[in-house]
C-alpha cells in the first residue's frame, strides 16, 4: 500500500509535488512523472467544483475537480438539487481496494 492509499484509509486526502519541478503529480506516484524528481506528500484543499454528475436510484455520482487541477470521481450526499459548477466540500474519503470519495454541496453555508 502506498502513502496515498494509507492517507485515504484515515480520511486524509494528499498528493505528491515534485521538489525539484515543483508539479502536482496526479496520478500520485513516489516520483515526478515528468522529471523524475523526488516528492513531498502535501495535503490537498478538501474544497472542490462540481465538474459533472448522474443521479441513479436517488444517488449523485460526480466527478469533482481540486484548486490543484486534481479530478476525482466520488459522490455528492445532497438534500437539494446539484448543479455542474456548484462548490463541493470533501466530507469523507477511505480507501478499501479503491479509492472513495464523498462530498457534501457548500448551499448555505
């Protein structure tokens, strides 16, 4: 298991940056995927975009995107409608043979 996945499994959301390049490198790796420099896990901004959405069954599958340019897919626990653009928060993450991704809409808040 990797340090992404450990930090997952405590609902701690990271990403590596390159030291030498200073790049997010997304998908996270233990090296920069374009100059092969080493990293520093850094946690990630738990504020997100509505980037895209379905609803199946009552449920809302999105795919959300980071101030960092990171993209997850998840879903969104919502009692009102959601929008594409709408400001997401990371309620909950985990890691259980993939990762998992929970949001919560930022209406009224």
């Amino acid at each position: 298991m990797n340090k992404f996945e450990q930090e997952l499994k405590n609902n701690n959301f990271v990403c590596s940056r390159c030291t030498r390049c200073n790049k997010i490198v997304w998908p996270p790796s233990d090296l920069c995927n374009k100059c092969f420099g080493d990293v520093v896990w850094k946690p990630v901004s738990r504020k997100a975009r509505l980037i895209e959405f379905s609803r199946k069954n009552g449920e809302y599958f999105c795919m959300a995107e980071f101030d960092e340019g990171i993209r997850v897919m998840g879903t969104v626990e919502s009692a009102s409608i959601v929008h594409v653009g709408q400001p997401l928060t990371l309620t909950r993450c985990s890691y259980d043979d993939t990762e998992k991704f929970v949001f919560s809409t930022d209406e009224g808040k």
